[in-house]
C-alpha cells in the first residue's frame, strides 16, 4: 500500500481523546510505517534507542531470509542487560512505583500485592545470587516451571541478569512434557513451586517436578518456591528458594550481553514432530516488545496495564514482564481464571486496580459472555481505555460484546495478531489511528511486511480483496532467531515452503481497503482456548497407549474454545471400544502433555481414510469433525473408500 493509500485510509481514526493524544495517530502511522520499510536502518536506528545500551550498536539491521542462509541479526555490535533495562534504569525516576500489581486466585483468601521497583530490583538480585551459587552462569539454561507469582518474573529477569537463557514450560503441562523440555535444551536447573492454585484447585507441582526429573540427569537441580506451603517431598536435589534468597544479598551486577545472545527459549507446537524451542535475542526483542507495548494499548506513563495470559506463553513474557517493564510500567500478574470465585472476576480486578489497558483471549469473552453482563456491570470499568484481544481470530458477537458491554463503546479493541515466533504484535489496528473493523487485524505494525501468497505455486497475490497465505517479506526485530540447536529445522519450518519468505502458517484474506483478516492455520496447528497445539502431538501421545493401533487428530469448531479436539482412534486388534476406554484415553492425554491436550471428542475408526500410499487424508477427517460431508471431494483414490461411510455413520460432533 501506498503512503497516500494509507492517509486516505487513516482519514477516519477510531477515538480522538484530545485530553490524551494517543502516541501514533493516523497521520503519525502512515509516515511512520513508509520510512520503517523504505529506510529500516534509520528506523530501527531511532527507535532501538528506546532501550539503554552498555556499549551503543553501530550496525542496525543485517538479515538474510536467502534459501540455505537464513541469518537474523539486529544491533549484533551493541551490548546491553534486560534486566538492568527493566529495573535498573527506572530506579531513580521510579523506584517507589508499582512495578508488578500481583493477584491472587482467591481474593477472599490473599490480598493483591504492590511490588514497587524497588523491591524487584532487591528480589531479581537475590534471585540472581541464588542461581549462581547453584552454578548457573551466562549461556547456561534455566527452566522455569511456576505458578503465576512474583517469583515467576523474578526468575526470568535474574536469568537474564546473569546472561543466563531460561525456558519456561506453562504450570499446565504434564511431568513428561516438562521432563522433554528440561532435557531439550539440557537445563542445568529446574526452578519450580509447591503447589499451582488455580481457579480453588491445586496443581502439585513439585511432585509434577520430580515426576519429570527421573527421566534428567542427576546433576539438574531443583530449587523451590514456597507457594502454599503445604506438603512436598523433599530430595537431595532440591534447594528452598524462600530460604536461599532470605540469606542471599540484595546485589547483583547486570551482564552486559551481546545483543544477539539468547534471551530465552519457549517451546511451541509446530505441525509436524515434537515442539520445537523457539529462540528469542536480548536486544532487538527487547526493543520490539516495548515498541509495540507502548504504542498499540497506548499505553502512557502511569497507566496500569493488564495482561491476562500466563507467564508460561509468549504474550506472558512480551506483554506481562518485558514490553511493560522495560517501559516502567505497572503491569499485572494475575494468578487466577476467569471464572473463579465467580464470572466478574476479570472485572472486579479492573475495577480494584483502575486498570487502564487489559488484554485478553478471545475464548475468555466467549465463555464470560455467556455468564451475562451483569457480571460486567457490578463494576467500575470507567479507568479503561484500550481492549485488546489476542491468539485466535475473534467472532463479530465477541467482539460486539467486548466493545459495547465492556468497552461501553469509548474503547478501540486491538486485535492483535501474532506468534511465539514474531516476538511481539505483526498485525494489529492502533488506538486512535485505526477505523477498527470488528474481526481483523487490519495493519501491519512497523517494519512488518506482509504478503500474501497463493498457496500452490508460492506466487504473489497483488491488490486487494485477495486471500491467500501469510508470509512476511523481511525481518523485524522482535523476531525469532533460530530453533535451539536446530537451525535447519528452522530454516525448512519457516523458509522451506515459500523461498525468500518467513511463512506464518496462518491463512489470511487482504480486503477491499487493504486491511487484513487472519482465516486461521492453514497447517496442522489447532488453536484450543488460544493456545497452541500441534496434532501430531496428540496422535502421538495417542499411539503410545498400549490399547491404540493409530489415531489422527484434527480440529473442529467449538463455540467457546474456538478449536476442539477431535480424534479418531483405531484399536489394537481384539481391544474393544467402550465408555471407559475412552476416558482412559482422554486421562492418559492429559498426563502425557497437559490438560489443554485432552481430546474433547473421540470417535472410535476401524479405520482411517488413507490413500494406495498410506498417507492419511486430514481434509476428509476435517469435514467429517465439522459435520460438514457434503463436500468431501474425490475420495475414489483412496485405499479403501468404504471407511469414510463408517467413520460419517459414527461422527460425533452432530449438530
Ligand atoms: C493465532 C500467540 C487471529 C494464529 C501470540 C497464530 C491469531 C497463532 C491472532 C500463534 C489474532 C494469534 N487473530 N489469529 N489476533 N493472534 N493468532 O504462538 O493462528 O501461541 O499463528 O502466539 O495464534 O499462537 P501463539
């Protein structure tokens, strides 16, 4: 799009609040976007200087999307500390301010915590000290395996103090998923808690912990939190974090690391194989997600700033602890769920803490949408300002409601479209320079160039009111920079499809206006609940039940959780499909990965639609998940086409 294009389009900016303007109205965006892309390294040479570098960067943007040398390097020559980034710098203009507001799962039980600068500054160096003296030093790996408290941000920021790369694996996930990820990227120690509450119930997860760590080296350690205090076990391998860091000192120099050095490492699902760890820098991510927290929720200083997702996801890292806190801001960590102690609770923590900005899932408006607005309106929403919806597309009714019940119509949404991969936002409208259209993610964010490809021969769709697959064109900051210890995995998962281009994955349709809508995964990846989760993960746990022959798994909608799973199961010969089969299944699931695997349908299939060269045929299984077999296309080539009448009788999503 041109620039005129885009200033013709931006004439109609969604709110205007003279009072505050917002940082980039549509005048602002337009001018700002053309030079992002016509002159990235005068751009990124600007804005990269949001962030306060040891030794100053020479050299801005040197990336390569080249077949067989995909190579990403922003800032390569600078040096700097996140930690120091999101609480040393702050300390003499902010010290005394809240930091981190921590909620509690059960307000009735525990009151919220205020956690100024200070004090984080005191907590991350006492981390740090504790880790170093269990022998964690730079480059070494940390796994991060906690509830959503304070300690959790401590120890990401004591890691990255130290130069050290943490993996957090989301308290959700089973023993044997931790254990995969503990020894994937070979942590030299497991920081985890006592017990998970959440939502009134407790996740044990330090017995998860040891669960796992049988299948680790002995020489991981484990140091534990004390959450609710209640009983564990206790093994020589484990040290007591509270006690640690009582005795530990309250300082701790910040490394000055290279600003390509690793971050940290999240393992997301893909759609072939096992997860894969995705990588993320120090400087240029750090630099994306406090450009984007700032500018798309507006966020202004002194705003309170509420992210609802779990430490253990992307958007908990880029949008609860570093965007937020590189920015001084006061961010929210909330322990509980949506519905617990009952369906206001969203929106009695807004109302508490005069939240200003709050993002959230899609699947939670669907599912509080439907306790009823007078949850809503019990509370005192007026301090909002700007919504945000993240992790799949949001249904027109949804967004509807989020505008009009909570927003009471004064607030923009931004639907903010991004993955683990981009670090932080890649499409998403602007408070204040975006006519909003409910259900897209209309623009690109700065330095983000977006194409869309025809699927089949991988060429350019120009113009508008086209639809196609989402690649991006060429590199911005915030994105990922490898797959640990694998970059071949990365180069063929994300440049093999399409040569010269990262491939999201997702589909998209460009409209008449130009703007985007993202039409959802175009490859084996199911969005349940917003979050990710790769088939062949499921199938796999499926195959290794000794009861299961083989088993395929495909999404399906799911008026609430977006996606659901749905799986088709075939016996080992003489088993015999029963009710209590199938909960067996779905429990053994759960223990496996974690209870956001748990299929929520399973259809017994004597056998599965594959073609003379035993290749399974998802499209086929897809409709018949959805209902929707009036269009099952050419089956004529498949091995034995008399399955897929079977497998019609018996479906078990009927509407
Ligand atoms: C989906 C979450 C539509 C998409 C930050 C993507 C979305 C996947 C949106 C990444 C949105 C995320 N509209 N779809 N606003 N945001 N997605 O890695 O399919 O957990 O590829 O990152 O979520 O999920 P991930």
């Amino acid at each position: 799009m041109t620039t005129e294009d885009l200033l013709n389009k931006a004439s109609q900016p969604a709110t205007q609040d003279t009072s505050r303007p917002p940082h980039v109205n549509a005048q602002d965006y337009a001018r700002m976007y053309a030079e992002s892309v016509n002159d990235p390294d005068a751009f990124w040479a600007r804005e990269g200087k949001r962030i306060d570098w040891i030794k100053p960067f020479q050299t801005v943007k040197n990336t390569s999307f080249a077949p067989g040398n995909v190579d990403i390097r922003w800032f390569e020559d600078g040096t700097l500390n996140v930690s120091a980034n999101c609480i040393d710098r702050h300390l003499e203009t902010r010290g005394d301010q809240t930091a981190i507001i921590w909620e509690p799962d059960d307000p009735n039980k525990e009151a919220a915590l205020h956690i100024t600068y200070k004090d984080l500054h005191t907590s991350v160096c006492k981390m740090a000290n504790v880790l170093t003296d269990l022998g964690v030093s730079k480059g070494d790996r940390v796994v991060i395996y906690l509830p959503m408290i304070p300690e959790a941000a401590y120890a990401m920021l004591a890691c990255a103090r130290i130069g050290a790369i943490h993996s957090i694996v989301f308290a959700g996930f089973s023993p044997d998923a931790l254990g995969a990820r503990i020894n994937g990227c070979d942590a030299k120690v497991v920081i985890t808690a006592d017990y998970a509450p959440r939502g009134g119930r407790e996740t044990p997860l330090k017995s998860n912990t040891d669960t796992a760590l049988l299948h680790c080296k002995d020489s991981v350690k484990c140091l534990v939190v004390k959450r609710t205090g209640s009983q564990t076990t206790w093994t020589d391998r484990d040290h007591d974090c509270n006690a640690l860091m009582a005795s530990a000192s309250d300082d701790f120099a910040p490394a000055a690391m290279g600003a390509e050095d690793p971050l940290f490492i999240l393992y997301t699902s893909g759609s072939t194989g096992q997860p894969k760890g995705v990588v993320h820098s120090s400087g240029g991510y750090l630099v994306y997600a406090a450009m984007t927290h700032e500018i798309v929720f507006d966020y202004h200083q002194g705003d309170v700033f509420w992210c609802t997702a779990d430490v253990g996801w992307v958007t908990g890292h880029s949008y609860i602890v570093y965007g937020p806190l590189a920015n001084g801001a006061t961010t929210i960590m909330f322990e509980g769920v949506p519905t617990f102690p009952d369906a206001g609770r969203f929106w009695e923590v807004c109302a508490k803490h005069k939240v200003n900005q709050f993002y959230t899932a899609p699947t939670a408006i669907r599912a509080l949408m439907g306790a009823g607005p007078e949850w809503v309106e019990k509370h005192d929403l007026s301090d909002l300002r700007v919504l945000g919806s993240v992790g799949e597309p949001i249904n027109p009714e949804a967004w509807n409601w989020y505008n009009e019940v909570v927003g009471k119509g004064n607030c923009p949404i931004v639907d903010t479209f991004w993955q683990t991969e981009t670090g932080g936002h890649m499409l998403t409208p602007l408070p204040g320079a975006t006519q909003l259209k409910p259900g897209a993610a209309q623009q690109p964010f700065f330095g983000v160039q977006p194409v869309v490809l025809e699927p089949t021969s991988g060429e350019v769709i120009e113009g508008n009111g086209v639809e196609g697959v989402l690649c991006i064109k060429d590199s911005w900051p915030g994105q990922m920079r490898t797959v640990w210890q694998d970059h071949e995995r990365f180069e063929k998962t994300y440049f093999g499809d399409y040569k010269g281009y990262y491939f999201s994955g997702d589909g998209c349709r460009r409209d008449e206006d130009g703007d985007y809508w993202i039409t959802g995964r175009v490859d084996d990846v199911i969005n349940v609940s917003g979050h990710r989760m790769g088939t062949a993960e499921v199938e796999s746990a499926l195959v290794a039940h000794a009861k299961v022959a083989e088993s395929a798994v495909v999404g399906y909608p799911h008026d609430v959780k977006g996606q659901g799973i749905y799986a088709y199961v075939t016996l080992m010969n003489g088993e015999e499909p029963s009710d209590e089969l199938r909960k067996e299944l779905e429990v053994w699931v759960r223990t496996e990965i974690g209870p956001i695997a748990k299929p929520d349908l399973i259809q017994w299939a004597p056998g599965l639609p594959k073609t003379r060269s035993g290749k399974i045929m998802r499209r086929i299984l897809r409709k018949i998940a959805e209902d929707d077999f009036s269009a099952l296309g050419d089956t004529s080539t498949l091995a034995d086409p008399s399955v897929v009448d079977d497998l019609i009788n018996n479906r078990m999503n009927r509407s």
